[in-house]
C-alpha cells in the first residue's frame, strides 16, 4: 500500500531551476501532495517535477483543436515529498507472517551504508523523495538525463525510474537460523529509462455552464453532441515501483543430516581423486607409490623369492 503527503520539512538547497518575474517562462509553484502524486497505484507512485499543459477542444466528429501556447513550470521542491509505505510478508511453507509494523526495517545507499533505519508499531514507514533518490545513488534532479532523447536536459525535465526492492529475511546472526522477520529497502535507478505520464482533465464546456441542469445529471449525449474542452496535462517524474523479496528459513534437522552426509561424500571423493593423480599421472607417481603403500624395489625381489624357495619345498 503506497500514498503520499507533502512535508512540512523544505530545508533543501535553493531552488535554482526556479525564476521569477513576469518574463520567466518557466516558473515554479508548491503543489499539494494529492495532485502531485499521480498517478498512484498500490505498489507504485509517480512524483511529478515537470509539467506541461495545453488547452484542447474536441468537437462533434472528434476534430481536436489546440491552444497555440504550452504552459510549462516545475514543481517546487518535489524531494521534500513524503512517501507511506505499508506492507507484509507470508511464507506459507514456515507459517511465518509480518508487517511492516512489526518488523525492524533499514533503508540502505547504493554502497551498503545504513540511511535510516524504521520500527514505525503505529504507523506506516515514511520514506522522502530525497531518501529514494540518496539511497539509488544517482546524485540529484538535476544532473543530466542518460535518456537517449534527454538533449541534455536534466532528470528534474525528463523523469527517471526508481525499483525499490523491499527485501524480507530472519537468517542473519542465529545459531538455529530463526531471528526475528526484518526487512530492507534497496534502491536501484533504471537507467536510460525517462518517465512520462499524460493526464486529461475534463472542463465543463459553456453551454452545460450556463444551463440549469445540475452537473451531475448531464447525459452522455449533452456531453458527446457539444463541443467539449479539457486540459491535457504531460507530467515528468520520478516513477518509483516496489518490488517484495526475501529469504526467509527454519531450522531443520533433516536438512542438517543431508548437509552433513554431502559434505562426508565430498571429502572422500576429493580424498579418491588426490590419490589417483598421485599414483597414475604425476611424473613422480612410482614414488609415490612406493611412499603410500610403504614398499622398496628389494622387499618386492625378497618377497618374490621367498615365494620360489617355498615352491621347491613343496616339490621336494
């Protein structure tokens, strides 16, 4: 289960993408996290930075005519933005089964560092934009887009993906191998991968404006047969996906036994295979030969003729 909401927490560096001004073309506002973050699914959410907005009118006979200018602007601050994030895990196998709200959970960087550790027994974890785009590694927004058709534009105008892996697991640091369910976030940015969603929005056209018939009650025919006006809306963004994983085990005996008998198995095979390349294909196998089995060229000769002069006994 993923949702948003907007922090109150915009201690972050200046915001330099931003003008101001009536000239400035491109411009930046504070959006609320609900319009920010969209669209927004159960395991995935998109945090928009950019946007690009054109009037259109659809006509009887769809006949779309567009507005001449494209309102662009940015959204300000988008990494202050909060992320909830609530799960759980079941094996069916062990019968083991957690939540987020009982588990120990650890965010961890790129290279393995420990950024924020959680154990939220009331709440759902709160991850930030800024948390996700640190612990990828990627540096920030505004570095340059690896897109193929990035045209040198930064990741704050072309939109990246994020996979955060949440990975489950209770057989770290047990002699039985049976602590306690935790879990991890890791966080990998896709690369060459922009992120773009369009979004319509519809706008009540003059005519239905005007009339006295409630909004709600406005058939699809008063709709379909009048020219209707919508506002189409590009959204540049982080796309963050979650991905649930794990490990997770139980003791067994059985298992142990098969471990153990695997291992015997291996050592008298390694035992089997020195001995062979010692004996047959070394350059020096007749000596080892004589060194294994403790023999010398003259105990075979004595032994040899101590067999003949036991044959002569016999025949006498």
């Amino acid at each position: 289960v993923v949702s948003t909401q907007s922090t109150g927490n915009l201690t972050l560096p200046s915001d330099h993408y931003c003008c101001e001004g009536t000239s400035c073309k491109v411009k930046c506002f504070l959006i609320d996290g609900k319009e920010l973050a969209w669209p927004l699914d159960k395991d995935s959410v998109t945090i928009s930075s950019f946007f690009k907005e054109r009037y259109q009118t659809i006509n009887p006979g769809l006949k779309i005519t567009e507005s001449t200018e494209e309102t662009q602007y940015f959204s300000k601050k988008p990494e202050a933005m909060d992320i909830k994030v609530e799960h759980s895990v079941h094996s069916r196998k062990f019968t083991k089964t957690g939540t987020q709200r009982t588990m120990l959970g650890t965010l961890l960087s790129h290279n393995g560092s420990v950024i924020k550790q959680f154990y939220s027994y009331e709440r759902a974890d709160r991850l930030s934009l800024k948390d996700i785009i640190d612990a990828s590694g990627m540096g920030t927004l505004d570095d340059i887009s690896d897109s193929p058709n990035g045209n040198n534009k930064s990741f704050r105008r072309k939109g990246c993906l994020m996979i955060v892996t949440i990975f489950y697991q209770n057989i770290l640091s047990s002699m039985l191998g049976t602590t306690p369910l935790s879990y991890t976030y890791t966080v990998e940015r896709v690369p060459y991968t922009p992120h773009r969603v369009e979004e319509i929005i519809p706008m009540v056209t003059p005519s239905i404006w005007n009339s006295k018939v409630p909004l709600n009650s406005v058939t699809a025919e008063e709709r379909y047969m009048n020219p209707q006006h919508r506002l189409l809306r590009k959204r540049y963004g982080v796309h963050i996906k979650f991905v649930q994983s794990g490990a997770i085990g139980k003791f067994s005996v059985s298992h142990l036994l098969q471990c153990l008998a695997t291992s015997m198995s291996l050592i008298t095979l390694i035992t089997t295979v020195g001995d062979i390349i010692a004996l047959y294909l070394l350059p020096q196998s007749k000596y080892y030969r004589d060194v294994i089995y403790g023999m010398q060229e003259g105990d075979i000769v004595d032994h040899t003729q101590s067999e003949t002069d036991l044959d002569k006994s016999k025949s006498e």
